[in-house]
C-alpha cells in the first residue's frame, strides 16, 4: 500500500488551525490573560472551541466560573470521540493517557477519514500532532504580536472546516447507519442551536447515533473494531 | 482569568478526554456499545458540521443564519460526493464562500 494520504491531510489541517490559533493568541491577550497564561490554554486545555468560549467570556465582563463552565461545555464532546476511538488507540497506559490529549473534532476526524481500520490510528496521531503543534505555535504568534495575519473569515477558512469535516466522514457514509446517524445528527444540532448554551447542540447530536441504531440496526463489521490490536505494542 | 481557572478548565478538558478514551471507551464492550461507537462520529461530526455552517454569534446569544457558509459547504459536499480528495474539498468550500463573501 501506498503512504497513506493522511499525513498531508494533516498538515494542510494543521496550517488552517493556525489561523484560528493566531486569532485565539490576541483575543485572549486582548481579553486580559497573560502572553503565558494564553500559552498555557492551548497546551494544556487544546481544544479549540472551550478556549474562545471562555476568554470570551472573560473578555465581555463575564466571571471565571461562566468561563470554565462554558469551556466545559464544549469540551465534553471530545469525551465521546474518546469512547469511539478507545479500541483503535495501542500501545500501554501511559501511552494512550497521552494520546488522550490529542482527541478533538481534527484528529477524530482523520482517523474516522481512513478506508482502512487499521490506519484510523495513524490519522488521529498524525491529525492530533499536526493540530496540535500549528495551534500553539500560532497561539504563541498570536499572543506577542498582539495582531493576526488578518480576519481568517475573509479567505473561507470557517467554511473550510464544516466541509473538511464532511470529506473525512464520508467513509461512514457509505452504510445505512452511518447516513442516518450523520442525518438526524445535523438535524438535532440545528434545531438545538437556538434553543441551548453553545456546546450542548453537538452533545446532543450524539443522539442520532442512537437513532441510527435503533431505527436501521448496526453498521456492517467492516467498520465495527476487531479486538483490541494489543500484540506487538510499545 | 486566573491560573486557578484555567487549570480547572485544563483538568476538566483533559479528564473528559481521559474519561473517553481510558474509561468508558475500554469498559463498554459487545455489540451494542461497538455500533454505537462506530455511530458516534458520524453523528457528532454531522452535529458540529451544523454549528459551524448555521450558528452566529448574536448580542442575543447564538442563532440560526444562512450566510455564505453555507455556500461553501454545500460546495464541499458536492466536491465529496464527486469523489474530490480532502484538499480539494477543504480549497472548493473556502474558495466559494470566500467569493460569496467578497461579492456580498
């Protein structure tokens, strides 16, 4: 088999994060947090949604409490990609603890993007780790220069994502349970965004995988996980 | 913001993380709890695809708006339905709402 195209994927994913980590650098900055504390956000919370929400909050005037709550709030779907992704992710319990850090909207999105179950590893990894360095190097760019490149938003870049992400689903998409749970997914997200706090409508679009199963039964085996790839880890 | 909040948000986002792919993801085994992980993605991706494409920030608090986003997507969609690789699709949605943009 040829290299799988992931990792140039992941890059290019990696540059467009920094555009919105360059733009998360001067926000924060600019909404009060140190150069160091912005820095810290994005190595030790990394999970892009959660950071904006809460400086934004701090930003408008809001107290610490709103801020951690609403970060958290938008925080808690990277619990559930952790659940999918757990019996892909080898390798011992200080290694997966690691790896945990890295699962966001990107990197499971590069994973699931993958024909072959056996590269959904590599694409969380690649995708994670590319994201990962591009945010907080963008970030860091952000925060001391105190001004970014430009509005992102004047190139497309917020449409790029949606799109990206509807790309690396598609492998899902091929199977009757895969189309209903990313139908009544979108549906539940949409009809939740005017009704619920920012973050909840994405938890409650987990409900369509719910759906999904019991409405048309489960996906084919192909992409139901063998047992657990435990020979020949670190 | 303080250090205290932030390392409270850090612990929280990690521990969902942890939480996922230690914890639950290890415990629930057998047929149902594998379909619906394999179901998740799809659903949540789809889930944050709408956010992304639908929601604004408002004065009011967040709603929906059709905008030159949506454009885009729709252009993406119709790029992966093609059968367009990733790069290709990520270009043509940030190319269409762009110039949607820019014409507007």
């Amino acid at each position: 088999m040829s290299r799988p195209s992931y990792i140039r994927d992941s890059v290019i994913m990696g540059i467009a994060v920094g555009f919105f980590g360059m733009g998360f650098g001067v926000l924060s900055v600019s909404s009060g947090l140190s150069v160091a504390q912005t820095c810290a956000m994005s190595l030790l919370v990394f999970t892009g949604a959660s950071q904006f929400a809460a400086v934004s909050v701090i930003g408008s005037g809001g107290d610490p409490i709103s801020a951690v709550g609403s970060g958290l709030l938008l925080a808690a779907r990277n619990g559930l990609y952790g659940i999918s992704l757990a019996r892909h992710l080898t390798g011992s319990w200080l290694r997966r603890s690691a790896v945990a850090q890295l699962v966001i909207d990107e990197s499971t999105a590069m994973g699931m993007g993958q024909e072959d179950p056996a590269d959904i590893e590599g694409g969380v990894l690649a995708g994670g780790i590319s994201v990962f360095l591009f945010w907080n190097l963008a970030t860091l760019i952000g925060a001391v220069a105190g001004s970014s490149i430009g509005d992102p938003n004047v190139f497309g870049l917020d449409a790029a994502f949606p799109a990206g992400f509807i790309s690396l689903a598609a492998p899902a998409l091929r199977h009757r349970p895969g189309q209903v749970a990313a139908a009544t997914g979108a549906i539940i997200g949409t009809v939740a965004i005017p009704l619920t706090p920012p973050g909840l409508p994405i938890l409650l679009s987990a409900l369509g995988a719910v759906i999904a199963l019991l409405i048309v039964g489960p996906p084919p085996a192909q992409l139901s996980p063998q047992p657990n790839p435990e020979v020949g880890a670190e | 913001m303080s250090w205290g909040a932030i390392a409270l948000l850090a612990a929280g986002a990690y521990g969902f993380k942890l939480a996922g792919v230690m914890g639950l993801g290890r415990l629930l085994t057998g047929t149902w709890a594998t379909a619906i992980g394999a179901l998740l993605p799809p659903a949540l991706l789809f889930g944050l695809v709408a956010v992304q494409t639908l929601a604004i920030d408002t004065e009011e608090g967040v709603r929906l708006a059709i905008d030159a986003r949506l454009a885009g997507v729709a252009a993406g969609a119709i790029a992966v339905w093609r059968g367009i690789p990733f790069v290709g699709v990520v270009v043509t949605a940030a190319v269409v709402t762009g110039g949607v943009r820019a014409l507007g």
